[in-house]
C-alpha cells in the first residue's frame, strides 16, 4: 500500500510540474474552439516542433515529448484536432472521429494548419519547423507532406501510412522520417511498398526505421505495446533527425 501511494504521489508532482511548463493555447477553426498546448519557452527565437497527438487527442506521451523537446532547444505546440468539445471518451469514439479526418485529408490538413499557425506566432522560427506525430497523429505528419505545408521535416511514429487509392501521388518537398514497428498489423507490406512508391514517386528525402519486436504504440509507456529499447531507440532518431533539419 505505501509504494502504491508513494508512486501515485510522484506521479502527481511529476504532472503538476508538466502542467506548469506547458500553457494552454486557445484559437479556432470557425466556430470551433480549440485548446493546444505549447511550452514555456514561447516568444523566444527557436526552432519549433508541432506535435500531433494520438487517436484520443492530447494525452501523456504527447506532453512528455513537449516538455523533453523544450529541454532540447526547441518550441514544442501540441495540436487540438478534434476541437473542444470532441475529444473521445473511448477507443470506439477515438476510432470514429479519427476515420472521419483520415476520409476527409483536406479538414485534417487544414487543422494541422491552424496549429502550425500558432506555433509560428509562439515565437518559432518560420523557417525551421518540424511536425512529429503518433498513432493518429503520424498520419497527420504525413498529411502535412502530402499537403505541402511548410515544414523541414516530419516525423511519423508508429502512423497509419496508406491513403485512399484514388489520391494521386503528388511532389513531397520536405523531409520525411518514417518509425515503423515492426509487427504494427496496420501496417501491411502492400501499405508498405505503397509508401515507398509514393515517397519515390514524389522525390521525396525519406528514411524508414523499423523496430523489432514492436507492436502498434510502442513508444507509449502507458501502452501494454511498450517496448522500452526501441522506444528509446526510436527517440533518439528523432532527435537526430531534427537536429538535421532544424539546426
């Protein structure tokens, strides 16, 4: 009982301490509100980092990867998606409102927008932006190079990566880094070679990474998938690959 109550004390301090360095940002789409969160070193002169957060909106593994990218010298804004409102309550919720935005790219592209929009007036240089998204959110990475938005580079984490068949491949400008578990059952190797082809096709600057023995959110520790070693492997990618194109 004492160590059930000592873990849940430090996990208290542990997000008090996140909620204090990360502030609620409030814009809109519309009508619609949206709540983002950016990190405490706003309107400064930095490189910024969009996060896109999973299917469910902005939860942990999104915060944490805010927090430890302001560490690394970066503004880090975690996009609202869905909109006040909206957030699922559950997986079933989480699954249909995340389907209609795969269905419908453009509203998507248009929301990762907006959120770009508010990490440039946070300060970020213009010039030197990156989007990095999971699950859900690595999709929204993806959509944000389909859709030709201004970035230097994306990266998708553990991100659905087919699109509709009908979409034609189009110019892929930025560039593109691509953390695959390796036996994500989303993720077929049709899905796959389609990628690869897309990416080609569109001259994009592309890596993929895959991860052994990793299922679908396998950089979540809260996730049952967690995989520690690769988890961590896979951070140190990222940062790796922003420092290239950010700095």
């Amino acid at each position: 009982m004492k160590k059930i109550f000592l873990l849940m004390s430090i996990t208290g301090i542990l997000n008090a301490t996140k909620a204090q360095q990360l502030k609620p940002v409030a814009y809109n789409d519309g009508s619609q509100k949206l709540n983002g969160l950016i990190t405490s070193n706003a309107n400064k002169r930095l490189p910024g980092v969009l996060i896109l957060p999973a299917w469910k909106g902005i939860d942990e593994e999104a915060k944490e990867a805010a927090v430890a990218l302001e560490k690394q010298g970066y503004i880090a804004f975690i996009a609202d998606i869905y909109g006040e409102g909206n957030i699922p309550a559950d997986n079933a919720a989480a699954a249909k409102i995340a389907g209609q935005y795969r269905q419908d790219h453009r509203a998507y592209q248009h929301r990762i927008s907006l959120a770009l929009a508010q990490l440039k007036n946070a300060g970020a240089d213009a010039g030197k932006i990156a989007v990095i998204g999971y699950c859900f959110g690595g999709t929204g990475a993806l959509e944000a190079a389909r859709g030709g938005l201004p970035v230097q580079g994306i990266v998708s984490i553990h991100g659905g990566l087919g699109k509709d068949a009908d979409r034609t491949n189009g110019l892929l400008q930025t560039k593109i880094l691509i953390e695959n578990p390796a036996e994500d059952r989303g993720v077929t190797p049709e899905i796959m070679n389609d990628l690869i082809k897309e990416m080609n096709e569109g001259k994009a600057d592309w890596q993929i990474i895959t991860y052994a023995y990793s299922k679908h959110t396998f950089t979540n520790p809260l996730s049952p998938d967690y995989n520690e070693v690769m988890a961590k492997r896979a951070w140190k990618h990222t940062l790796l690959f922003l420092e290239e194109v950010l700095k």
